[in-house]
C-alpha cells in the first residue's frame, strides 16, 4: 500500500513539473517573434484537437453527441454566453437520448 | 481593480468548468472505488495529479497491476501538453507576477482553465482572476470525487452521460466566436482537429497514445498557423 502512495506523488510530479517549467521561466525571456506567434496559436489549436474527433464519442453514443455538438455550435454562433452553451449542449444531448 | 473583485471574476468565469467538472469527477470517485483503490489514493489523486484522464487512465492501470513505471510514464505522457500551454499562458499573465505566484499557478493549468483564460479578451490576465479560476476548478474536481466515492452511485444514466458533453460545449462556446472573427484562427483550429481526427482514424496510427496525439495536432495546428499567418491573430 506504501507503493501505492509513492506512486501517486510521483505521478504529482511528472505531471506538475511540465506545468511549472514554461510558466516560470519562459515568464520573462524575450522570445523570438516566431516563437511568440505560435504560442499565441497553441489555444486556439489545443482547443480543435481536444474538440474533435472526441466530442463524437463524449455521450456513448453518436447521435446524442451529434445532437449536443450542434446546439452548442448554433447557441455559440448565436453569441450566447458560455454557460448557456454548456446547458444547451446537455440538453441537446439529453434530449436525444431519451427519444432513441 | 483589486484582489479580491478579480478572484471573485475568475470563479464566476469558471463555473462552467465546474458544471463539466462535477459529474467526471464523481464518475471518477465511482470508478476508483469499483477498482478497490483506496479511498485516500483516490483522494490524493485528485488533490496532487489534478488532471482527469491520467487519474482515469492512472486507476485503471493500478487495478490492472500495470508496473509503477509505466503508469508514471503514461502519466507524464498524457499531461505532457500542459507544457505548451504553460508556455503560452507564461506570455499573457500580468508582468510583475512573483515566480512564487507563477508556480502556484501553474498547478492549476488544465485543458479546461488554460482554455477559459486564453481566450478572454485582455491582453495581460491578472493573476489573481487567474487564480479564482484555478480555485474553483479544483473545488469542483475535487468534491465530485469525494461525493464519487461517498455516494457510490452517480447521477441517472442518462443524465450522467449527457454530461459527459459539457466540457466539449464549452470547448465550442470558447473557440468559435474566435474561429467566426478571425481567419488565422480559423485555419489554424481547423488544422489542429483535421490532423487529429487522421491521427485517430487511420489504422497506421492507433499505435499512438491519445496523450501524443493531442500534442501533435495542437503543435501542427500552431505551426501551420506560423507559417501561413506569421503576424499572428490581429486585435
């Protein structure tokens, strides 16, 4: 059981030393402009890849993830704000999986 | 402003993450306990590694009898993409933060906060909004997995698994206001989940673990972005 505990301080560390290093000291260099315009570019394509293709499978089944996806994608094109999308995603969802 | 009206800000702004946060986080306490991990494992989990899937992956494994070594490395693996965006967050908090400030930040950089604070429209991020957002996540994560493990039992089906789109909904609710205003950000997203869907779908490439695919796609996206829009995303 000790094992088990020396186990989750290692993943702890693994996990948060990546999270640290950039943050500290990448804080005040002066990068190169490239550099500065790809990270500028990292959210906006972290957030395509953590979208899709793994909305598709979030629900457990398609159709309802489909359903979910595109009443998130109307309401957010329709300028609601981030919590309304969020509801109307699970309700979309919700909905279609009670009807199927 | 002051302090205290910006922290309230950033856990205002984090509700979100917090509704997507609950219902994971108690599936994650059900399932650990499922794998008779022990309860103050599964808590330490959530309170130390602070990142859903390598805690998902983490349990797993553990009741599978996978060698310490290799959780620690799939771990690492997983939550390797912390690291750009760590990178790309260190550019937007405000000037003048204390590296002791940054380090408490930085623990709480996870797909959904970073995503949430890289996407307002402030130039510099005061780190103290930064840090009502990281507090209410972690809050949120961490009673679902107590209520998880207490409980036993989650949510109705159907409802459980409904909301296992939230955090993908506000994925969307924060990138296409962004994809509708700008052409460079358009591209570049729409590279990111074109390579990531080849990466996922072409049998040549199963072999990658989801922790690398991710990597790849958001790096391909941002180089291709480089490359094409070299002046960046406009104000």
């Amino acid at each position: 059981m000790t094992n088990l505990y020396i186990l989750v301080i290692l993943m702890a560390l693994v996990t948060y030393i990546p999270r640290l290093l950039p943050m500290v000291f990448l804080k005040d260099m002066k990068l190169p402009p490239l550099l500065k315009v790809f990270l500028q570019f990292i959210p906006y394509s972290a957030l395509g890849a953590l979208i899709f293709p793994g909305i598709l499978t979030s629900t457990g089944d398609i159709y309802s993830a489909l359903a979910g996806g595109i009443m998130a994608v109307i309401l957010s094109l329709a300028k609601a704000n981030v919590m309304i999308v969020v509801v109307g995603g699970i309700l979309g969802a919700y909905i279609v999986m009670m009807l199927t | 402003m002051n302090k205290g009206t910006e922290f309230k800000k950033g856990m205002k702004a984090a509700i979100p993450i917090g509704l997507g946060y609950v219902p994971i986080a108690i599936a994650f306490g059900i399932l650990s306990k499922a794998s008779d991990i022990p309860n103050t494992i599964s808590i330490m989990l959530s309170m130390l590694v602070y990142a859903g899937a390598s805690q998902f992956a983490g349990v797993n494994m553990m009741a599978l009898g996978v060698t310490a070594m290799e959780i620690v490395i799939a771990t690492f693996i997983l939550n390797f993409r912390h690291f750009l965006m760590s990178a790309s967050l260190s550019q937007r908090v405000d000037e003048g933060t204390s590296k002791r400030f940054l380090s408490l930040l930085s623990f709480g950089i996870t797909d959904e906060t970073f995503s949430l604070a890289s996407m307002r429209e402030e130039k510099k991020l005061n780190p103290y909004f930064l840090l009502g957002i990281n507090t209410l996540a972690f809050l949120s994560w961490n009673a679902g997995t107590w209520l998880g493990l207490l409980l036993g039992t989650a949510l109705p089906d159907a409802l459980q698994n409904s909301m296992g789109i939230a955090i993908y909904c506000m994925f969307i609710g924060l990138l296409l206001p962004s994809m509708k205003k700008s052409r460079p950000v358009l591209v570049v997203a729409a590279m990111s989940m074109a390579i990531h869907a080849l990466l996922k779908w072409i049998p040549m490439f199963a072999e990658i673990s989801s922790g690398l695919t991710i990597i790849i796609a958001t790096i391909g996206g941002a180089a291709i972005g480089t490359i094409f829009f070299p002046e960046g995303v406009e104000d």
